[in-house]
C-alpha cells in the first residue's frame, strides 16, 4: 500500500464521523430559524442547494422528513466518497454520480430513485461549478418524473468562508442559522432555459 492510499484509507475512516460531529457540534451551538412552509407533502420531492451551502442541509431536510428515505446526488471523487460516509450518519443516503462524466447514467440511477419512492438531494452547480449556474439535470429529472423541487439556502450569521470555487461556507458557533425553504414548485411543462433560471432566481433570492 503506498503512502497516498494509507492516508486516503486513514481519512476514510476517520474524518467522515468527525464531521458528522462537527456538523451536530454547529447546529447545537446556533440558534436556528427556519423560514419555510411547515409542511410540503410525502410525495417524493427535489431538494436542491447550491455546493457551497450543502454542509448543514441535512437538518433542513429533517425538518420535513423525520424519518429520512433521501438519496444525495454525491461525487465520484475521494471528496465526494468522504461527504457520502459522513452523511450517513443522519440516515441519508447516496447516489455517486457526477455531472460531467456519463451524465445520462447518473440521470437514469436518479429518475429510478425517485420513482422507487425517495427524495433526491442535488447541487444545481455541483460538483464542480460554475458556482451559482444550474445544470441541467435537475430540470430534465423533475421533468422525467414530475417531481417538484424545494429550493433551499441555509444563510448563517457568522461563518468561514473556505478559498474554493464554490465559497463553501462553515457557520461559527454560536450565530443564527436561518433555514430557507420555498414552497414546492412546479416546473413541468416549462421551457429548459425558463425553468433553470427561475431555479436559479430562487436560489439567489436570500443570498448575501
């Protein structure tokens, strides 16, 4: 085994529950506010964040669902493995895909998904950007099932904000961490370019 593959290895194992405490460690430390509908239905639903703000989504999502039956647009790569192991640990689970390598398989996996009953999780401008410009394939898979998509931000008052192309933020403790939701929207029948921005418009609406 050579240096690099022990270190991936010994990251693997560790780092994903140590986030996962983080993440805890962060919610318990902030006041929260949600701002959203109390309920959405049980219908499977579309939750879509942008890529920098995906570290304290799962808490947004158990807002809705107590007992979580969501899979998570993740990755392929090494990072994307570590944030999958890491959110398990709140019952979420995954599926590896990436947007620029075989996109129509990973369509296909999330479009079964979705009819075998479970939430999709996704980051429109995942996994490696533009930052803040939605993708396709979040249109094309809530079109193919005609599924509705909750557009969340999750905007804390205090944070880092990390030097990567998506600006991922890390809230401080002891802040507010306030929890957008919108309402279901619909966006069956529209047109691709008229349905992405208004996902886009939405995602945007409480960003600093």
């Amino acid at each position: 085994m050579t240096k690099k593959e022990f270190t991936r290895k010994l990251a693997l194992a560790v780092v994903p529950f140590i986030g996962a405490m983080l993440i805890r460690f962060l919610y318990l430390t902030n006041k929260k506010v949600f701002h959203a509908p109390k309920t959405i239905g049980q219908e499977p639903h579309i939750f879509a964040c942008w890529h920098g703000e995906l570290l304290m989504l799962p808490y947004m999502y158990k807002f809705y669902r107590k007992k979580p039956h969501a899979k998570v647009l993740i990755s392929p790569h090494f990072d994307g493995e570590l944030i999958s192991r890491t959110i398990k640990y709140f019952g979420l689970g995954t599926l590896s895909g990436s947007s620029d390598k075989n996109p129509a398989r990973v369509l296909i996996q999330a479009i079964k998904t979705i009819k075998e009953g479970y939430d999709i999780g996704i980051t429109p401008d995942g996994p490696k950007g533009p930052r803040h410009e939605v993708a396709d394939g979040i249109v094309v898979m809530a079109q193919k099932t005609n599924t509705k998509i909750v557009l969340i931000n999750i905007v804390p008052t205090k944070y880092w904000q990390l030097n990567s192309w998506d600006k991922f933020t890390i809230p401080k403790p002891f802040g507010i961490l306030n929890y957008y939701a919108s309402k279901p929207i619909d966006i069956s029948g529209m047109d691709l370019d008229d349905a992405r921005e208004l996902i886009q418009k939405g995602l945007l609406e409480h960003e600093s």
